[in-house]
C-alpha cells in the first residue's frame, strides 16, 4: 500500500484522538468518582442505580419513622408505667382502709388521696407527644378523656373522645329509676365504639321538583330515602321556611327502618331506640348505628348524597379500630398507638368505674346500681352490693388490663428496636451496593490513567517523530 | 536529411518536458494538504521518431508531457457515498440521543429519583403527623416538584424536538446549496473538457461536494456517457429519493413546507412530491423527531415523550383513584380519602391547576387529557393543603389510613405494565441508554469504514511528499541533463561554425 503523508497525519490524528477519549473517560471517571455520567455508558449499571437510590432513600425514611414510633412507644409506655403506680398506691390505700376500723379522719384523707389519683388517671389519660394526644385513637387533636358531672346524681361519667365510655357502668343507688332510664335514652347512640359515618361539612340547600333520593343498606337491608321537593334543609338556628335537616332526616330514617321497643322493666315504660341515630358533628351530618352493626349509603339520583356532605358507596365499619400505623420497612408495618379504651376499659367494669365505686364505699355506701340488658332486649335496673375488700379484686383485675397492654407496647418496642438494628445493616448494604454498582475502584483508575497517559504520551512522540523527516531533510 | 540543429531540438525538448514534470510535482507539493486533492501525474512519451530514409532505423526526437492525469479510485469514491450517508445518520442520532440523555439526568441526585423520594418522604412524614400543617405544606411543595419534573422534562424533550426541526430547514438549504454548485461544476468541467482534456482539479473539487452532499442525504451518482449528435460527452447525475437532484446542466431544489403538525416535511418545489430520505443526517434529524418506536419507526422524540405522558397519566390516575394501569381499582386514593377539613373527593393531580371539580367535569375520562406538559397539582391542594386527604372517613385529625394506602402506590408493581413507578422509569433510562449506546456504536462503526475508506483513498490519490521530492530531484537532473545537452550541442556547433574550415585561412 502506498502510504501518503496526508494518510499518516491522519491516521495519527485519529489515534491520539482514540488515546485522548479514553484519558478523557477515566479523568472524568476519577473527578466525578462515579464509573458512568450517562446511561450509555451502561444502561444497565445506569438502571440498577435508579432501583438502589430509591432503596437507599426508603431505608433512610424508615430509620427516621423508626424513630418517630420509638418515641410515641415509650411516650405510650412511660404512661402506662405511671397508671400503674396509680393502681398500686389505690390498692394499699384500699388494702388500708379494708384493714380494721378506721378513725373519720383517716378515711377522709383516703378518700381525698383516691379522688386526687381519680383525677390523675384523667390526667395520664390525655397525655400527648409532640402535641397529639396518643391514647385518643385518630382524634389526636382533642384531648380524649373528660369527666362529665353534669348530672351530680348519677355520679362522675367518663367521657372518651366525646363519647360514654361505659354507659352501663356502676351508678349511684339512691338515684331514682326514671333518671336513669333518661340516661339510657340519651345514652344510647352516644356510646364509644359504635360504628358512625360523618363526612364532609354540610351546606344548606333547596330541593327542586325531581326527588332526591339516596338508600341506605343496615345489615343487609336496603331502604330508599327520599327527601322533600321544595324545601330547604338547613342546620339549626332555622331561618323561617327553613327545615332542620337532622329532624327531617331522622324521621324519614325511623319510617324506613322502624325503631326497636324496649320495655324498661323497673319503670314499665316502653323506649322506642332507633337502629340509625342521626345528629350533628359540628358543620357535619353523623350516622350512627348500633354496635355490631353496619351502614351503607348509595345514591340512587345522582349528587343527593353529595349534597348532604356524604360519598356514594360509603360505609361504616362495625369494628373499627383506630390504629395509628407507622411504615417502618416494605410491607413491614406497625401500630404505634395504645386507644384510650384499651387502658380504661370498656364494658360494665372500667378503671374509673373502680375509682368511682372507691369514692363510694369510702363514703360510707354499700350499694350501686348497674343497667342490663335480658336475652328479650329488655332493659333492667340491678342493685349491687358495694364493699371496699371487694374492690381490692376490681383493681386487681384493672391492674392485670394495664400489664396486658404494657406487655404489648414492650414487645412492639422491641420489635421496633430490633427493626432499627436491621435498618442500619440494610442501609450499610444497599449503600455499599450502591457504591459496587456506579463507584469506581480508585486504585483501578489510577493505574488505568496511568497507562492511558503513557499510552497518550507515546503516541505523541511517535507522531512528533513520524512528522518531521521528509527526503528533504536529508538532501543536501 | 537531418537538419543542422536537430540535436539541440531535441534538448529544448528535454528542458521543456522536464520543466512540466516540475511544475506538476510543484503543483503537487503545494496541495499536499488540500482536501480531496487527486495527485496529478504528467504522462511523459517520447515524441514522434523520424526515419532515417538509408532505412538505418527511426531516430528518437526526445520527449513530450502528452497530458496531465489525476490518480484516482473512482469506485472508492463510489463506495464513500454510499457509506457517508449511513454515517450522517447515525452520528446525527448520536448526538442528540446524547442529548436526550443529559435532558433525563439519570443517574444523578437530581433526577426522577430525587423527586419522588422527595415526595414520598413528605408522605412518610405527614402519615406520621397528619395534623401537621407545615408537613402538609411540604407535601404540597413536593408534590409540585413532581409535576414539575414532569413539565421540565416535557418542554426540553419539545425543545429537541424543534431543534431538530430547524436543523432539517438548515440541512434542506444545504442540499439545495450543494446541488447548485456541483451543476455549476458540471458545466465548467463539460466546456473544459470539450477538447477532450480532463479537468482535473474542478473535478477534484466537484467530488468534495459530492462528499458533503452524502452526508446528509442518501444519493446515487453516476457519470453517463451520452451521445450527443455524434460526440461522446459525459453527464454527471446525482439522483436522490429517485428523482435527480441533478442532472448535467439542471439541477432541482428541496424545500421545507409544515404539515399539519407544524413540523417541517421535506418535498421538490417543483413537482411538490414529497421528498422521503432513506438515510443521511437529514433522516436522523427526522427520525429523532418523529419516531414513536412503534411499527419499526425509531424511538426518538416522540415515543419518550409519550412515555413521559403515560407515566404522568398513569401515575396520577393511581394516586388520585387509585387505579392501576391495567383499570383495576386497589386503593382508595386520595379522592377516597377525607381532609383535615372534611373535604372529599378531591384529586391531587390534575392539569393546568385545574381544581377537582374542573378536573372531573368529565370523568374518568379527564385523565386521558393530563400530560407530562400539563400535569399540576389541583388547584385545591395549591389554595388549602388541609385538602390533602391524609384520613379515611370519618377523618380524624390523627387519621392516617389513606396516606399509608397512597405510601403503598410507590412499591406497587401493578401500577404500571412495567412494575412500579421506579421500574417504569428504570426502564425508560435503560431503553434510553441502550438507544443511545447503540447510536453511538453504529456511529463509530459507519466513522470506521469511513475512515478506511478515505485511508485508501489517501493511499490511492494523496500527495507523498517523499515521492514529489524524489520527483523534484529526478526532474532536476533531467532537466540538468538536458541543459548539458544544449551546451554539448553549443560546443558542437562552436566547433562546426567556427573551427572548421579555419585551416584554408
């Protein structure tokens, strides 16, 4: 082959060029520490990279939830610590006053000291981390617990996120029959635990000629409720023409689903009690139903429910529970949150009852009165007797409900714990995955560039040298 | 009878031819470094014998340069064009799928990655705390970001789009530039080579364009050999898209006209048929531009970009109603979800910052019109982020439940065909990058052959110095040699004129 001069120039051009990428190549790999700038580089380091940061990134969220939830647990914990201590002190106090005969003085200062931990357990009840209130279920903005005194006769009530804790719970003797029936009325529809449906906020309207219909479903059953043509519904203060809509609503409701009778034995009235309870949730319409059941609503003509604030195809669960779930890890999850309940009790034997009953027996009563409810759904009034060795049993039985649950809060926290461990072993893993896929190994490039230069260096020489000499160099 | 003088004719002779040599190799070292120069060499002959009548033999006159003729392959030129085209297109491609790559950023700590673990961590936070307004404000910030992201990502990929488009009106102008110039040579060389000499040094330069001109697009040339009235005459054609860009003395222009997605297509101005490349650069231009990748079209422009608006779509059809890809509803979304405030049904993407009632005027059917451009939170989250629905019902302030469904849309392989939404995106920057590794392998592959190719060509038709100066030496010395030969013929006649018959005196 015939070699020109043009050829060689170019030809050396092209090879300093090749030698000069690939210096370039491992410069930039050691400037940027990274073994690709592009996904051409390799498509497939570049797509394991995504995946591994992502990875990286989840990890590192998770390590700070675990965080989060560590703290709510031991918040959760150290609360339930002091309720315990609550319990044992209210247990020799009984113990003390259970023991021999006690001088006025002395029993004056019990009780006093029961009523100031009664007060303590509210207290320890409402506590809250970082401004929300753990032990209220989702309702972490209102503190749950209060005590309601309104009615002295009936004794202290124990309110749990604006609702009777234990509506059937032990009630002062002497209180006369015909209250207490008031009090089981108004108790029913109001007591914690029973499924509800409160949506969206609520704004007057009018109705037109074509009917605006909507059914609900109660366990099965499916009615058509039909408002009024031409009527405006509105929320209380009415303005005139206007129409309450819980009223409205909540008579159309009782014709639909008729209300159940129940005989009150000990007064012989009959109490008609609604299986869905209407009322009002501030700017909201509330659907309630009793415990074990459920509801669904559906529209019938289009939009009737979200005029009333609801959503088609919404439904009430029957037993809820409000858990505060934290992701800490892929499919790994965990409840952080103790409900108020849980700790207090539910049903005819509460924490606070036992105190309530405390007062009592401290102040000299030797009997109280509990409602039940007989297998034929009629309601009776039932006199207990009341002796303070007794309720040693009582916060026994409360004491062994806390440990229950601290039990269960300690092995959350250990399982959070142990999840924190293994969150920092994964994310030394997938970091030092991540760094295999995309870093470069220093040393290697090192030498790589090394070589490179003194391949770029030699190609240099050798151009310079080919270069200069022609025949004219050498004639005289 | 050999006449007085013949001897120095003869030598006058060797001066003269020597002369041309050296102005031809002079002519050669001075374009040793002119692109697409042919060597030219002189054809030396010895000029006609005369007879010697006593039939002693015929009796050299000495030499002539008959004619000047280039060194050149032709076929390799043939066989250039018909690389160089291929070429064009794949660097073209090259370098804009380059491009593309640097608009994605992957892998980077800037990119998609970063958006979504941006949002997704405001998520975590706000499961934690859905009460907290200042997380919620986070989350709205974070959720611009991925939109955003979307939008940037759109509006650059358009970009290239447009570039590229002015890029084909630039190269159409080219072509028509070229195509000029090698008809204007065409006549030049036709009326220089009327008397049947070869003009070299046009037709050197006629090649060069040619070089050009395949480059951009894919052509055929040939040189025909007509017969014009009796006389043989060579017509040089340059046929592209099966009709002549040039024919002889004609040659025909390109233009650019906007189809009806203001796009430029490419047609004759004469004829107006429309004008369709196989390769060259201006196909690369086309095929980035155009390509969807689907019914064998290229993967340019376009199909990422559809991508982009399927991931946008699909995405915030799966946050906002929970519905995957495939249509199945698995979460109750965020317009299942309830706000702080008690609010419903709201999405939290929608396009132009359209508010959820705007949104769903039409239904489901209002996804179809989100695209990666347009894609926005909803103007409900941007005015109230106490709208974002962190709750179920009945919407506790501490009610995480829908969050932690929504947290679950980051991981669900069902989302998209592909898998999750990083799968989804893994796959786009894997396919990018494998489009444009092999753009730029074909690239250097096509540079190869070229690079060959115009290696033999050099080998065939460039300028050795070493030879021209061997040459230079060689020619001196004949020159030399027949400068000898005049002053030998000198003293000749020195002796016959002025020597002889000097004895009578």
């Amino acid at each position: 082959m015939r070699i020109t001069n043009a050829m060689l120039m170019r030809n050396m051009m092209q090879n300093i060029n090749t030698n000069l990428g690939r210096l370039e190549k491992l410069q930039r790999q050691m400037a940027t520490g990274k073994k690709i700038q592009v996904p051409s580089d390799d498509p497939i380091i570049a797509a394991r990279a995504l995946k591994l940061r992502t990875d990286v990134s989840e990890i590192e969220q998770f390590k700070r939830n675990v965080d989060d939830a560590l703290s709510w647990l031991e918040t959760t914990e150290t609360a339930i610590a002091n309720l315990g201590d609550i319990i044992q002190r209210a247990r020799e106090l009984t113990v003390q006053a259970s023991n021999g005969t006690l001088s006025e003085e002395e029993r004056l200062s019990i009780k006093a000291e029961i009523s100031q931990l009664k007060n303590s357990l509210i207290e320890i009840g409402n506590t809250a981390y970082a401004g929300r209130y753990i032990f209220a279920g989702f309702s972490t903005d209102k503190p749950p617990f209060e005590v309601d005194s309104s009615n002295p006769a009936l004794g202290d009530k124990l309110i749990y996120n604006g609702k009777l804790l234990n509506p059937n719970g032990p009630i002062l003797a002497d209180v006369d029959d015909a209250v207490i029936q008031a009090y089981y009325e108004s108790a029913v529809g109001n007591t914690a635990g029973q499924p509800e449906l409160c949506m969206a906020n609520f704004n007057k309207f009018t109705t037109g000629a074509t009917p605006m219909e909507f059914s609900i479903t109660l366990d099965g059953i499916t009615q058509t409720i039909s408002l009024d043509p031409f009527t405006t519904y509105s929320f209380e203060p009415l303005a005139a023409g206007e129409t309450d809509i819980i009223s409205a609503l909540q008579s159309k409701i009782d014709a639909a689903f008729p209300p159940v009778t129940k005989t009150f034995s000990s007064t012989g009235d009959v109490i008609m009690v609604s299986p869905i309870k209407v009322s009002r949730d501030g700017n909201r319409i509330k659907f309630t139903v009793q415990e074990g059941n459920s509801i669904r609503l559906n529209d019938v003509t289009d939009g009737t429910l979200q005029t009333l604030g609801f959503a088609d195809g919404a439904e009430s669960s029957t037993n809820r529970k409000q858990e505060i779930i934290y992701q800490i890890g892929v499919g790994n999850n965990i409840k952080i949150n103790v409900e108020g309940y849980e700790i207090f009790g539910k049903g005819l034997q509460g924490l606070f009852d036992t105190f309530n009953k405390l007062e009592w027996a401290l102040d000299g009563k030797t009997e109280y009165k509990t409602i039940s409810v007989d297998a034929s759904g009629n309601i009776e009034v039932i006199t207990n007797s009341l002796d303070i060795s007794a309720l040693i049993g009582d916060l026994d039985a409360d004491f062994e409900r806390l440990l229950k649950v601290r039990a269960d809060v300690g092995a959350r926290t250990n399982f959070v714990e142990m999840t924190a461990n293994r969150l920092v072993d994964s994310l030394v893993n997938f970091t030092e995955l991540m760094s295999k896929n995309e870093d470069v190994d220093m040393a290697e490039v090192i030498m790589k560039l090394t070589t490179e230069e003194n391949v770029y260096r030699a190609s240099l020489a050798a151009g310079a040298r080919l270069i200069q000499p022609t025949l004219l160099d050498f004639l005289s | 009878m050999k006449t007085s003088f013949f001897g120095l004719e003869v030598a006058v002779r060797g001066l003269y031819t020597s002369r041309r040599q050296l102005d031809i190799t002079g002519h050669n070292i001075t374009n040793v470094n002119t692109p697409g120069y042919s060597r030219q060499v002189g054809i030396q002959q010895a000029s006609t014998p005369l007879s010697i009548p006593t039939g002693a033999g015929m009796l050299g006159t000495g030499s002539d340069v008959i004619g000047i003729s280039r060194i050149r392959d032709e076929f390799l030129d043939f066989k250039f064009w018909s690389e160089n085209d291929d070429y064009g297109e794949w660097e073209t491609k090259a370098t804009l799928m380059a491009e593309l790559e640097a608009i994605f950023d992957e892998p980077s700590d800037s990119g998609m990655n970063k958006v979504f673990d941006d949002f997704y961590s405001a998520l975590q936070e706000l499961s934690k705390d859905p009460s907290n307004e200042s997380i919620r404000a986070l989350v709205k910030q974070t959720g611009i970001a991925v939109a955003r992201y979307f939008n940037s990502i759109a509006n650059n990929l358009n970009k290239v789009r447009s570039d590229c488009n002015n890029a084909i009106k630039i190269k159409v102008e080219e072509v028509n530039s070229y195509a000029r110039q090698i008809r204007d040579l065409n006549e030049q060389i036709y009326k220089a080579e009327l008397n049947g000499n070869v003009a070299n040094d046009l037709r050197d330069e006629r090649t060069e364009l040619v070089n050009k001109l395949s480059k951009i697009i894919d052509i055929e040339v040939t040189e025909v050999i007509v017969n014009n009235q009796g006389k043989e005459e060579k017509r040089f054609q340059v046929v592209a898209g099966g009709s002549f860009l040039v024919n002889h003395f004609d040659s025909y222009e390109l233009e650019v006209y906007q189809n009806e997605e203001g796009m430029y297509d490419i047609r004759w101005t004469s004829s107006k048929n429309q004008f369709i490349p196989k390769s060259g650069e201006i196909k690369g231009y086309l095929d980035v531009r155009d390509g969807t990748g689907s019914k064998g079209e290229y993967t340019g422009v376009p199909y990422y970009i559809n991508k982009m608006n399927e991931f946008a779509r699909t995405f915030a059809k799966a946050f906002n109603e929970g519905i995957m890809k495939d249509g199945t509803k698995l979460y109750t979304g965020h317009a299942g979800g309830v706000g702080l405030d008690g609010t419903e049904g709201i999405r939290f993407f929608t396009y132009d910052g359209k508010s959820s009632e705007e949104f769903m005027a039409d239904g489901y059917d209002a996804y179809d019109k989100i695209t990666a451009f347009n894609i926005s939170i909803s103007a409900d989250i941007n005015d109230d982020p106490r709208k974002i629905a962190a709750a179920l019902p009945n919407g506790e302030a501490g009610n995480n439940e829908n969050i932690r469904e929504l947290l679950n849309t980051r991981r669900d392989n069902r989302m998209f065909a592909e898998g999750a939404p990083e799968d989804f995106m893994k796959a786009l920057v894997a396919a990018l990058g494998i489009d444009s590794q092999y753009a730029k392998k074909l690239s250097s592959n096509q540079n190869t052959i070229i690079n060959q190719i115009e290696n033999r060509r050099l080998s065939v038709s460039g300028v050795s110095i070493d030879e021209e100066v061997a040459n230079l030496v060689k020619f001196q010395h004949s020159y030399n040699a027949a400068a000898k030969m005049v002053s030998v013929m000198d003293e000749i006649y020195e002796i016959t004129i002025h020597r002889l018959g000097v004895g009578g005196r």
